[in-house]
C-alpha cells in the first residue's frame, strides 16, 4: 500500500508541470491520495494539511526552512532522504536544470529567468 504522502508527491509535480496554482490543486491532490487510506483517511487528511506550508513552499520552489529540514532529520527510514539545504539544481521560473557555470546557490538558470521571477513579484505586489 501506498502512504497518503508517497501519493501525493507525484499528484503535486504532475500539476505543477501543468502550471496550476497550488491553492486549486491542494484540495483535490490531498482527497485523491488519502482515497485509498480506508479508515485512516480523515488522520492523514489531517496530517497533511498540518504540513500544508511545508508541501506549498516545495510546489513553488521555496527553500525549505530550518524548520523544515529539522523535521526532515526526524526520517529513520533508510529509504527516506533528508531535506537538503541546497537546490535541487532547477530553475525556480522555468524548472530548467540550472547550467553548472552558473554559482552553486543559483535559483535561476539564466538572468533572463531571474528578471522574469522578479518582474513576476513586482507584479503580484502591486
């Protein structure tokens, strides 16, 4: 059996090659992957949605915050990874693999995508 998480992962990145926002997805994604938890399905709805910041900062591409990769560290499972601090080397605008010439904090692959991402803030804060 699948876990409510492990679905929902492919759910989320699936919608977002699809450019939707994730306040439209969230809902749907959360009841499609908790369909199949029987019985437990209202506890993990209500696990999911107690971490629904951390799962909106990865749709957008935000860093994960301290808080985030502390928790991360809480996986003993073998087969889980620990959040890591860095990027995971795609464009946070185009979702392009960063080019490795570019720093290794880059968020952007060009500074045409850097521009694009702050005209992009400008705009919504106005």
């Amino acid at each position: 059996m699948t876990l409510p998480p492990e679905a929902l992962v492919p759910l989320l990145a699936d919608a977002r090659r699809r450019g939707q926002p994730f306040p439209d997805v969230w809902p749907v994604a959360v009841a499609d992957a908790t369909a199949s938890a029987n019985g437990e399905a209202a506890a993990w709805t209500g696990a999911l949605e107690a971490t629904r910041g951390a799962w909106e900062r990865s749709y957008v591409r935000q860093p994960a915050t301290r808080a985030d990769r502390a928790v991360s560290l809480l996986c003993e499972d073998a087969e889980l990874v620990p959040i890591a601090e860095t990027r995971d080397g795609r464009c946070e605008q185009c979702d392009a693999k960063i080019p490795p010439d570019r720093h290794r904090n880059a968020r952007y692959c060009s500074r045409e995508c850097k521009r694009a991402a702050n005209y992009g803030r400008e705009r919504a804060a106005a």
